[in-house]
C-alpha cells in the first residue's frame, strides 16, 4: 500500500518547483524538523531523499518541497492528487539539536533549501528562541513560503541574485551584516552546497571582523539505502574523519565540512542523470503522441 497525495501546489510560474502533502500519520508522529525521507515512486523506481519541510501529527500528514531537475523528481511532478507513492521510508538522520539559546538565531535557507529550514524555525520559536530568516533565491519566482516565515520569526530579509524582489545580491552579504552587528548563537544554513560552503566560511572566524558563529548545515547528498549501508553519502571532514550524512547527519558542523571534496563527489553522476532525464521526456512525449493519435480507439 502506497501514501497518498492529498495536495499538490506549484510554487513558480514554470511549474519546476512544487510543494507534496502526503498522507503519512506514523511517520508524522515522529518527525521532526532537519528529518529526511526516502522516496520510491514505482517498483522500477530509484531511490531519493527529501528533507521533511514540515508535519502535521494530528493530520497525519508529511510536506515535502521539490525541484523537478532530474528523472525521478520530474516523474514525481506528474503524479497527481490521489495517486500514491510506492514507496516512502522515515523520518531518518538525526533531529535538529533545538534549545533556548540565549541570542538570535540565524536561519539561511537558499533555493529549494528555503522549505526545510521551515520546521527548525517553528521548531525554535516553539522553544522561545528569537529567528532571523534569510531566504535567498536566483529570482523573484523561485521564492515561496515568505507568508509562512512571517507568521514565526521575527525578522525575514529576502535577497535575490537579480533584485527582482527584496535586495539584490547573495546571502552571505546579508548576514555577515547580522553577525558583525550583534551578537548570535547559531546559524543554521540549508541549500545548494556552494552556497553553505560560503556560509561556514564565513563564520568560521577566519574573516577578519567577523567573529566566530557555530554553523550548522544540512547536506543533501547522494543516497540509496538512507542507514549507513551502501556509502554513497559520505563526506570528508576539515579534520581528516569521515562521516556519512545519513545516520550523522544530515545536519551537521559546517566548519568540519570537506565542502570541495563534497562538490566532486555529488557532481560525479551529473552525465547519467542528464542521460535518464533525456530518456524519460523522449519517452513521455512518445506516449503522449501515441494517445493523441489513437484517441477514442478501443485497445
């Protein structure tokens, strides 16, 4: 028995990114925020993580954000209300570490990265923290969810690459603003690996007059099995150890993080994935064909 789609919205105008709601209550029950998923959508499907970008105990339900940029995920765009997915395995990885923390905490969320910093922010409100929200995208139209960062934190700063809406530039400038002008006890950064790698080094205290702010971040990396069996999440730290993302993290201490080795390894199947997807579309539209040209023919 497969989980069932209650809700599908497209977040942009290009329909690439989507928000799922999918009916899950046991994996609801347990979820919490920096908790990732394993999906499989058919039998002859792959598996892939997604990050929980938020849960609903009483309803039952678990939101997923995704960008259609490969096979999987653009075969998961088309499925519809109603429909289910095979296969759905958590929560998995370790819980965000949530505490009173006696200052502000930073959250930088980039890209598709903005949906799962949604749950440690409500999750450290909850917990009577004080949250400033940084949500970053290429442009106007990949930004979604500002109306639910406004609810629970108590300051959201837009930033974009073109200056299509609130200032233009990267994250980074930002908050190295925030943290050279008072005092912060962490910061919390989820998106595309380049742009954390930047992050954790720039609160890494190696800058000059910008002090040293604990900085997690949360690695999305290549996975099969999700529990630390086949490998293919592992990462390099700064410290000569070796961690896997799936049972140590994902979120994990920015500041040990082999962000360069990281950026080769998860670039490694980048020809494969292009390959499957070209594949997938020439088969869809294939199908496509057929039914156009055969409609009202009885099989």
């Amino acid at each position: 028995m497969g989980h069932k789609i209650i809700s599908k919205t497209f977040l942009n105008p290009e329909h690439s990114v989507f928000e799922l709601i999918i009916k899950a209550p046991q994996i609801a029950q347990k979820a919490s925020g920096g908790n990732f998923l394993i999906l499989r959508i058919d039998e002859k499907g792959e598996r892939f993580p997604l990050t929980v970008a938020d849960y609903n105990r009483e309803e039952g339900t678990i939101t997923m954000v995704v960008m259609a940029i490969g096979k999987s995920t653009t075969q998961l765009a088309k499925l519809e209300v109603g429909e289910e997915i095979m296969d759905l395995v958590g929560p998995l990885g370790k819980k965000a570490h949530i505490k009173k923390f006696p200052n502000p905490v930073v959250l930088v969320g980039g890209g598709v990265g903005i949906a799962p910093i949604y749950p440690q922010a409500k999750e450290l409100k909850e917990a009577g923290n004080e949250i400033i929200i940084i949500l970053g995208a290429r442009t106007a139209n990949l930004l979604f969810w500002k109306e639910k960062f406004d609810i629970i934190a108590d300051e959201v700063i837009i930033t974009t690459d073109d200056g299509t809406i609130g200032r233009k530039g990267l994250v980074t400038h930002v908050l190295e603003e925030i943290i050279t002008s008072r005092p912060i006890s962490q910061v919390i950064a989820i998106g595309p690996l380049i742009m954390m790698k930047f992050v954790a080094l720039l609160t890494n205290g190696s800058k000059e007059g910008v002090p040293k702010v604990p900085t997690t971040v949360s690695l999305n990396t290549i996975m099969v099995d999700g529990t630390g069996m086949c490998g293919g999440c592992r990462f390099q730290q700064l410290d000569g150890g070796t961690k896997y993302a799936c049972v140590d993290g994902p979120d994990v201490d920015g500041h040990n993080v082999d962000f360069d080795n990281l950026l080769k390894r998860n670039s490694r199947f980048l020809r494969v994935e292009k390959v499957r997807l070209s594949h997938y579309n020439e088969k869809c539209r294939a199908e496509a064909k057929f039914c156009e040209e055969n409609e009202g023919e009885e099989f």
